[in-house]
C-alpha cells in the first residue's frame, strides 16, 4: 500500500482540496464537500483514499487546532471510508448516484450521532449526557443529512474526473 511519489503528490493535493473546500464553505455551516470528496476518493483510490483523508484531518488540525472537537475526526471519516469499501464494486451505472447521494446523506444525519461518544468521553459525559448531546444536534445534523444528499450529485463526475486523471498519468508514465 505504500505510495509513489506521484501519489504522494497528488494525495496531498487531494488532502489540500478537502481542507480548502471546507474553509471555503464556512460561512454555511454543516454544508460542505467532505463527504463527496471522501466517497469519490475511496471509489477510485480504495484502501489509498486514507492518505488524502487524513492529510485533511491533520491539516484541520494544524489550523483550527487539536483540541477536543478534532478528535472524532481521528474517526468519522474513516466511517464513511469503510462503509463505501463495502460497496459491490461492479454497481448498476443508474444506481450508483443514488447509493452514494444516500450514504453521502446517511453520515450526514448520523455525523452528531457518531461524534457524540468521544464527545461524551472526553468530557466525562455519562450516556443520557451523550443522547443529551445527539439531540441538541439534530437540527444541524439534519442540515446537514440534506446538504450531503445534494452535493452527492457531484460525486460521480468526480469519480469520472478522477479515473481519466489516472489513466492519462499512467499512459504518460508508459
């Protein structure tokens, strides 16, 4: 799994495209493309799509610092990671973006509901403490369940825009 030094490049650029989207889309809150981005990356670059993933949480990280609400990003992306590795990889063309518009959407309304036990152990929280925290969340999780769906839209052209990009790398590597 180790990675060439164009993929190291590029993984870095992608990393840098996640952190970037995100900061650019601050002014909206819970809307963003870090799903999409996290779903097409793990569709062309499988178990690879970690690098680009964590160069973004280590970057969010190192500019927004690493402080208790870093933390479940240690995991929340990964979540989506793996449930988008279990997917069949030979998926009818017409499924395919409502499937990933629905996961896309899924860990959205879920992202307060997977944040929530690191939140709750961090800060000593007991579990009505952690369901008290998950339903204070619901409405931004809610914005953001619905946010996710419809920027899954562009998940496919950005599959599509990546797998050329890699296949023009390697008929130029030859």
């Amino acid at each position: 799994m180790k990675p060439t030094v164009r993929e190291m490049t590029v993984f870095a650029m992608l990393g840098a495209i996640m952190y970037a989207s995100k900061m650019l889309m601050e002014i909206a809150p819970n809307i963003h493309l870090l799903g999409v981005l996290t779903i097409a990356y793990t569709l062309v670059y499988r178990k690879k799509a970690l690098y680009p993933i964590y160069i973004y949480v280590i970057l969010n990280g190192i500019f927004c610092g690493f402080a208790t609400w870093w933390v479940p990003y240690l995991y929340l992306w990964t979540v989506l990671w793996g449930i988008v590795m279990l997917l069949p990889r030979k998926m009818p063309k017409k499924a395919c973006p409502v499937v990933y518009m629905g996961i896309c959407a899924a860990h959205g309304f879920l992202f307060g509901t997977l944040y929530a036990p690191a939140q709750a152990f961090l800060y000593g929280l007991g579990f009505q403490g952690m369901v008290a925290w998950i339903v204070a969340g619901l409405p931004w999780d809610f914005i953001h369940g619905v946010s996710n769906f419809f920027c899954g839209i562009l998940i496919v052209p950005i599959v599509s825009l990546l797998r050329l990009a890699e296949k023009t790398a390697r008929e130029s590597e030859a």
